[in-house]
C-alpha cells in the first residue's frame, strides 16, 4: 500500500447503475475552443453521452453544474468514442461514437450566452455508417500516408476489418485464424495495425498488404481456400507473448520515439517497430489500464500503470518511480491539460466514477499532543498480570478441539410430533395389501434470540420412511421472533423400517460470521408403521425378556392399539406391519416374563425396542428406582446370521450383474463402431447380421439394467432388515450381559458401521474390521497380547469378501468373550503399556485381520516376530517332552480348522521360536566361555576347571542336539 494518495482536484459520479469499460473516455478538444484545453468525453454502456470541462473547486464544495457542458442519451450502447479530423475538406475536430451496429459522427458546438444561464453546447451529426457485423473496438489514424484527415477501421467481433474513409466504406478484411477479438491499434510510422490474436500472439498487418488482400464480401470463411484474386493475408511480423493482452499503445511524441507498449495480464511488453522486444516486465500485481506518456529524459518513456488494488504506479520504462493510492480500481487512464492545471490524470472506474487528480502531497498541520505524565500503579498492575495469567492458564488448561458454547443458544429447535394421523393422509403409497399407509405431521418451531440472517432447515430420515419436504429456508428473524415449519412422515416401502427417528439440522450463521449447524431429534409413533391384529398362535422365532416387577397389562403399556384389541386381559397384544408382518407379545399371567414372537427375527426390534422403552417409562412413572430387565436365553446368533448371508448374497449378485452389464456395454459399442464403419464405407459390403447382433445386444444390456435396479432395490431393504436384526442383537446382548449405556453405544457403533450400503464399502468389510480391532484390543484375553496387537495396526484394504463364515466366527467369538466379562472400551487401548522392543514393530496400514482359530475359543495368534522379545527359563527334558506332544497334538487340530489365511502367521511364529532357541543356546555357549575363562585366572587349580568346562560344554552340546530335532519337527 503506498504512503501517498492521488490528489482529487476535480471528480463526479456519473449516473447510478452504469457501465463503462476501455473505450468510454476520450480526452481532447472536442468543441474546438481554439484555447488548447481539453474536454472530457465519456460514453456509457447505456447509452449516455456526457462532455466536461473540469475546473478546480475547494474541498467539501459540490461539483459546480457549468463544469458539465453536455449530456445526450443516443439509443445504443456506447463502446468507444474518439476525438479526431473525421470530415473530409475540414480541419475541425469531430467525434466518432462507436454503437454495436453502428458508426456515427458528431460536431459540438457551443454557442455563448447573453444570461446567466452560460454557454449552450449542442451535439449535431455528421454522418454515420451502418454495420453489417457486430463491431468490437475502432482505431483511427491516417491510413496509407495520407495527411490532413484521418481515416477509421472497426473490428468486429467475428475478426472482420472494416475501413472508412470519412463518409464512404473503403473495404473489409478478415483476419486470418481468428477466433476472438484482442486490441487494435494503428502505428503511423510503419503505416501498420497492430492486434493480439486468440492464439496469444503479437501480430502486425500493413496497410498495404490489407489493402491487396482477398476482398471479405467474396471470402466469408477466412478458413476456406481462395475463390477470387488478391493475395493470401499474412502478418507482416508476429511474436508470441503466452498471454492474454489487455491493451496496446503506439506512442508518438517525437519522430525518434518507435516503441510499442503491450499491457498483458501479467507482464509488461516493449517492442520495437520492426517486432523487436525491447524489455519486459513481470508485474507483481493485476493490472487494469495503462498509459504511456512523455518523458524528459531522452532514450526512455514514462508509464501510468493501474491495477485492481487501486492503485496507480509511474514507470521509468521498468523502474517504478512514484505509487499513488486511488479511490477505485482504473479501467482507463489519461492525461489532460485543464485552464488552471496541466498534466492532470483522469481516471474512470467500471462504475462511473470520473476523477482528475495529481500526484504529490499537501503540508499537513497536525501536531501529536502532549501526553499527561502519571505515576505508575504497580499494585494495580500486578493485580491485573495476575488476572492475565489466570485466563492464561485456564485456557491452556482446556483439551476441547471446539470451541465452547455461549451459556444461552442462539437458536432454540422444538419439534412435536402429532398425537393423531393425518386425514386424509399424504403417503405416496395409498394402500398396502388392502392396509390404508397413514401419515403423521411433525412441527418444527425455530426460536432465535439474536438477529440471524436467513437460515436453512434440512429433515434427515432414513428409508423406507419419507417425508413430503426435507428442506426448508428460513426467512431472517429477529430477536425474540420464531419460524414455524411443518412436514408430514410416511411410510414409502414394503417393509418395515430400522429406526423411527429423523434428524432436523439448522445451518446459519452467528451474528459475527461464523457458520454453525444445530441438531435436533424427533421420533415418530409405532402407529404409523403398524396396527392392532388378533395374536397368532405359531411362530417361527421367540424372545423372552424377564423383568423384576409384577406383570403390567399390555393395554396400558399400549393404549393407542388397545382399542381395536380381541384380548381384554391385556395379556396378549399383536401388531401387523403394512408390510404384512405379524409380531405377537404376551404376557405371562404367574411370572415376570414376557414374551415377543414372529415369522421374521428382524420384524421383532421395532416392537422389543418400543415394549422395553414403554416399561422403562411406565415404572419411572410409579417411582419404582430398581426396576430391572434382563434377557436370560440363549443368544439366537443362527437366526441372526440368516439376516447376514442374504444381505452378502444379493452384494455378491449386484456385482455379478454389474460386470455383465459393462461387458454387454463394450460389447454393444463394439459393435456400433462395426456398423457405423460399414455404413460410412463408400463401397456397400453385406452387414453379416451385425444389426441382429445389436439388437440382441440391445436387449441383454435393458434386461441387465432392469436386474440391476431389481437387486439395488433388494439390497436395500436387505440392508434395512439386517440393521434391525443388528439393533435387536446389541439390546439382547446388553440385557443379557447388563451393559452400560457407553459400553452400548460402542457396541452398536461396531456391528453397524455404516448407515446405509455402497458399492465401494459394504457391510461385511466394515464390521468385520471393526470387529476384529475389538478382539484384538479390549477383549484380547492377556495384556501382552493386546500391547502387541497394538503394535501391529495393519492390513489388507477393507474390499467385499469371498464368504461370511470369517465374519460369523468373529462375531460368535466376540459375544463370547462379552458373556465371559470382556469389558467394551476404547479407553483400555491408552491404559496398556507397550514394549520398548514391541514398539519397534508398528507398522501403517489399517486393521489387522483375526486368525480363523480364535472363533473356537483358542487364543488369538501373536503378531509375527513378537516371541523374540518373550524371555523364557530353558525348561526340562521332561516339561519339553510334553510341551513338543502338546504342540503337535495342537498344530493338527489348528491345520484343520483354520483356514489358508490363518497358516502363514502360524508357520512364520514357529519359525521365529526356533530362530529364538538357537539364539538362546549360543548366547549360553557364549557365557559359559566367559564364565570359564575367568575361572582360569582364579587360584583354583586347572583340573577343576577343564573338568568344570567340559562338564558344562557337555551338558550344552546334548541341549542342542536336542533343540534340533525339535525344531524340525515344528
């Protein structure tokens, strides 16, 4: 940012809601005064003609109206407008407007006034030429050497040169490989036009040789070959610049000056009139506008140079002399001589901002004033560094990732579900198997307690349930004010779903920027799913739940199906489900059980989740605080396991389906390239019954299709009856094994990592890496084994597996190791200290797989290499005995079971113990050496001591004849 500002010595604002561009300011003697001093033209995108003669005015004075000499609305668009000798057999200044269809030519003239009123200018055209293209730009100069008048050449935006000399059309030429319009301008020294192609390079035409050139009128596509006489249109010299060019400028203040100016959007250029590059430039910054103008130094030129960060620089060709700060961005510059000041910039914004200033600065009189002297309070000081310091060390003190809360929400979310069913019901499916689908509204009340900007609400719900309108935006509110939406929930499948609860998210902004989402839950009734039938007597599967209290009567527990119940006892209560299931509860009239039976296992955890909710509501409600609920049963892991093959089956189906349709795709395009070849050949040959191929192709590839939704739509009710099926399994296990609410939630986040399936991540994968990683850490059966299984996080990427039977072993071995008290947390993973050595072996990657023994209740294998670092005292021959049979009989019963994956780990760890006995052996060879030589050097006699060594060598060498054969035999 500079240290100086331009100086405003005279500004405007013209109009409100207008654009101008490049060309919209022309600065020059456009009324011919005869005094020398210019006026400003500015023209406007919307039509508005405005000239000025600024004059100086004191600070806080409004822009007088005399300085303001014209203002003429023209029909058209104003692209550019010029000062020049336009008229033929006139010395006169006259001004070229530029329109998108259009060329017109104005005199101004003003006319002295005898009142108060001032002069009267008036704008009186010439002539004007109508255009056959849409025009661009314009330059002007005097073409072909001719002298006293000046002659103009539009381009137009499809790369066509049209010339004019004075109120007659010369000719037209195109542009050769022209693709989009850049700059134009005229060098009158070297009689050429000067323009930027599309291809981003410099190129030059002389007149002559557009002159000569191929008439357009006869060549409308300057790409077709030639029809007509006339020379082929070639530049006289090009040079590549790389870039977009945003300006170009000829500069002629003496005969000895020839150079060319390229204002580019990133680099300053300098040529030479022959294409020569003089030097370039690389600007730190975006540039606007530019303008070069007369220097007093010979040999070099001076630079007005704006950019997008308002500001206006001054070059000495590439040496930055002067920086300026301005009120907007430039996007053209020039320079005036004014009554009172020469050399003024005139600057014009994109948004209408016209200003003249100069460059330097005024005196400024203001004096810092005296501080008042006070003695210091060091008391009062250490009280405050004291207070700092505790702020200090409470925020250290402070682990939270985010950032906390104010004591009262911005927002406040209420959502209230309705009592009663809507009627008539909005549910896209009228009826199900002769069941009217109900409909229930659910009202979303946003209270806010400071200004919030507008805001969005989105309704989250998982399928087959939907709702008529998931996203809502919220108009601004007020303190204090409140937003009221509405929505209705339904039942949008054939099949009951997982979860009754929805999400409502509010995303907004603070009152300080800051974006923030606020969530908030709801749960729709059991009514909306189902409806009250009589019990049935035969069923396929059974739950019992078993409670410490007296029996409680279903209809009370139920009152909204109790109604239209056949049994008035309320010992017996059945609900059908749209979908046509049936879920029977009863209760036993001499125990505290209760019982939940039906066709389907997954079809029983809406009804088990809502009986035991309702029981933890009914006896809270009575004040009983020692209400307990267990199931005592075996687990029904077979009926689960049905749920998990026929989910796996139809993933394997859809990707079978899926790798016959990209076949029959290539195939079918295969063949269309075949035909299309056929088709184009010139010489008719016979098809060979390719078109039958293709229509038979045709067929494959819409029946795959159609296979391919059938079994996208059955995987996805698959995956909603295998979420139920999981949610009933995790509350039987935490009613069985009295769970905590954590210990829970950690459990179901295992077994259902992920809230719906894709084709990347299914199910199986996910929980059977989740699964494992428990095994492995906080239901490993000994320390040792879960530091080392930290130690070794690694593994394959997670991808759909050849079978379940790994995944159902996993899950069997972790409910076992629940039910034998294996703790579920993941705190335990920071509790457990791991070796020095063991640390050595971490390794990257994702979850290690269990081996396939574990599931029969054998341990899980070690991680490879993790018996080097297990210390051992070298047992008998007896216990090494019975240790080798015990092995062998171990290894066998292991080689059958296990599957191919679980072998190489256990090869590779007996393969590490017989590295580790050897090591072991000599590393005792090695001391009983050491120990014998310094027995040498005692006072004790030679005898003893050879006796001694070759005693323990001995005994050494028969350990190691008998570790060999062992090892072998591992």
């Amino acid at each position: 940012m500079s240290l100086f500002k331009a100086r405003d010595w005279w500004s405007a604002v013209l109009g409100e809601g207008e654009e101008f561009d490049q060309g919209c300011l022309c600065v020059g003697d456009v009324d011919n005064g005869g005094s020398g001093h210019d006026k400003l033209v500015v023209g406007s995108y919307m039509g508005m003609l405005r000239i000025f003669s600024p004059h100086s005015s004191k600070s806080g004075e409004e822009v007088p109206a005399e300085a303001q000499l014209l203002e003429v609305q023209l029909q058209n668009a104003i692209i550019q407008v010029e000062v020049g000798k336009f008229v033929s057999c006139s010395e006169l200044l006259h001004l070229a407007v530029l329109h998108p269809r259009k060329l017109s030519v104005y005199s101004v003239s003003g006319t002295a006034g005898n009142v108060e009123h001032g002069d009267q200018y008036q704008l009186k055209p010439v002539y004007e030429h109508n255009l056959q293209r849409t025009a661009c730009n314009m330059t002007y100069g005097t073409f072909g050497g001719v002298t006293g008048h000046h002659s103009l050449c539009i381009q137009s935006m499809d790369g066509m040169l049209m010339f004019f000399e004075q109120d007659s059309y010369s000719f037209g030429r195109f542009l050769p490989g022209f693709l989009l319009p850049g700059p134009l301008v005229y060098n009158p020294r070297t009689d050429s036009f000067l323009t930027v192609s599309s291809s981003r390079q410099l190129e030059s035409y002389k007149y002559e040789t557009l002159a000569v050139a191929t008439e357009a009128e006869s060549r409308q596509d300057p790409d077709l070959p030639l029809k007509t006489g006339g020379k082929r249109l070639t530049p006289d010299w090009t040079f590549v610049l790389g870039e977009h060019a945003l300006d170009i400028s000829v500069p002629s203040f003496s005969h000895s000056s020839s150079s060319i100016f390229v204002l580019g959007e990133r680099n300053l250029y300098c040529f030479r009139d022959n294409g020569q590059m003089c030097f370039m430039k690389k600007l730190e910054f975006n540039p606007s506008s530019f303008l070069p103008y007369a220097s007093v130094t010979d040999g070099s030129t001076h630079l007005l140079l704006g950019n997008h960060t308002n500001m206006l620089q001054v070059y000495q060709d590439v040496t930055l002399r002067w920086a300026a700060q301005l009120p907007f961005a430039p996007v053209t510059v020039r320079i005036g001589n004014f009554p009172e000041l020469r050399g003024v910039v005139v600057s014009l914004s994109s948004d209408g901002h016209l200003l003249c200033s100069y460059m330097g600065t005024d005196p400024s009189f203001f004096a810092t004033p005296k501080v008042d002297a006070r003695e210091v309070d060091y008391e009062q000081v250490d009280a405050e560094m004291r207070k700092l310091q505790k702020f200090i060390r409470e925020a250290s003190r402070t682990q939270d990732i985010l950032p906390k809360g104010d004591g009262e929400e911005e927002l406040i979310i209420i959502a209230a579900v309705s009592s009663s069913m809507d009627s008539p019901s909005k549910a896209l499916i009228a009826d199900m198997d002769g069941l009217p689908v109900p409909s229930v509204t659910v009202q979303v009340k946003v209270k806010a307690s400071c200004v919030l900007q507008a805001s969005q609400l989105t309704v989250g719900i998982l399928p087959p349930l939907a709702v008529t309108q998931d996203q809502f935006m919220l108009e601004p509110m007020g303190v204090g004010s409140s937003t009221v939406v509405s929505f209705s929930a339904f039942l949008n499948g054939r099949y009951p779903p997982a979860d009754l609860t929805g999400d409502i998210t509010v995303s907004y902004s603070s009152a300080t920027g800051v974006p923030r989402v606020l969530l908030s839950r709801f749960s729709l009734p059991l009514a909306l799913v189902c409806v009250p039938v009589s019990p049935a007597k035969t069923t396929k599967f059974k739950i019992t739940v078993d409670t410490n209290q007296a029996p409680v009567d279903l209809n009370a527990i139920f009152p909204e199906f109790s109604g239209k119940s056949e049994d008035k006892d309320g010992n017996s209560l059945a609900f059908q489900f749209l979908s046509g299931a049936t879920v029977t509860v009863v209760a036993s009239k001499t125990s505290q059980r209760y019982r939940v039976q039906s066709d389907g296992f997954d079809n029983m955890w809406l009804v088990v989740k809502e009986l035991v909710q309702r029981f933890d509501c009914h006896f809270s409600k009575l004040g009983v605080k020692d209400f307990k609920k267990s199931f005592s049963g075996t687990l029904p892991l077979q009926e689960y396991f049905l749920s998990v093959d026929h989910h796996f089956q139809l993933r394997v189906s859809a990707r079978q389906y899926q790798d016959l349709l990209s076949e029959r795709a290539v195939q079918f395009r295969a063949i269309q390239r075949r035909l299309l070849m056929r088709f184009k050949d010139k010489t008719p040959a016979p098809l060979q019954n390719l078109d039958t191929l293709l229509d038979a192709t045709y067929n494959q590839v819409m029946a795959l299709a159609e296979a391919v939704e059938e079994t996208r739509a059955l995987l996805d009710e698959a995956f909603v009856r295998l979420r139920s099926s999981t949610h009933l399994l995790v509350l039987l296990l935490s009613l069985g094994h009295g769970l905590t609410p954590d210990q829970t939630a950690l459990l179901e986040a295992t077994l259902l990592p992920l809230l719906q399936d894709t084709p990347q991540l299914g199910w199986e994968e996910s929980c059977d890496a989740a699964v494992s990683h428990l095994l492995r850490t906080c239901l490993s059966r000994s320390p040792k084994d879960q530091a080392t299984s930290l130690a070794h996080l690694g593994g394959p990427m997670l991808s759909l597996p050849s079978d379940t039977s790994r995944l159902k072993k996993h899950i069997t071995l972790l409910c076992d190791r629940i039910a034998k008290g294996g703790r579920l947390t993941l705190a335990s993973e920071a509790n457990v200290q791991v070796p020095a050595q063991v640390q050595n072996l971490a390794a990257p990657g994702g979850v290690e797989p269990v081996a396939e023994g574990a599931a029969d209740g054998g341990e899980l294998d070690l991680p490879q290499g993790a018996t080097k670092f297990i210390k051992k005292k070298q047992p008998s021959k007896k216990a090494r005995k019975d240790r080798k049979e015990a092995s062998r009989e171990t290894s066998e019963t292991s080689m059958k079971d296990e599957a191919g994956a679980a072998e190489e780990p256990e090869r590779e760890v007996k393969r590490e113990k017989k590295e580790s006995k050897k090591d072991s052996s000599s590393s005792k060879e090695k001391k009983e050496l050491s120990k014998e030589k310094k027995e040498k050097d005692k006072e004790a006699s030679k005898e003893s001591g050879e006796k001694k060594a070759t005693k323990k060598s001995s005994v050494k060498v028969k350990e190691k004849k008998k570790d060999e054969p062992e090892a072998g035999e591992n």
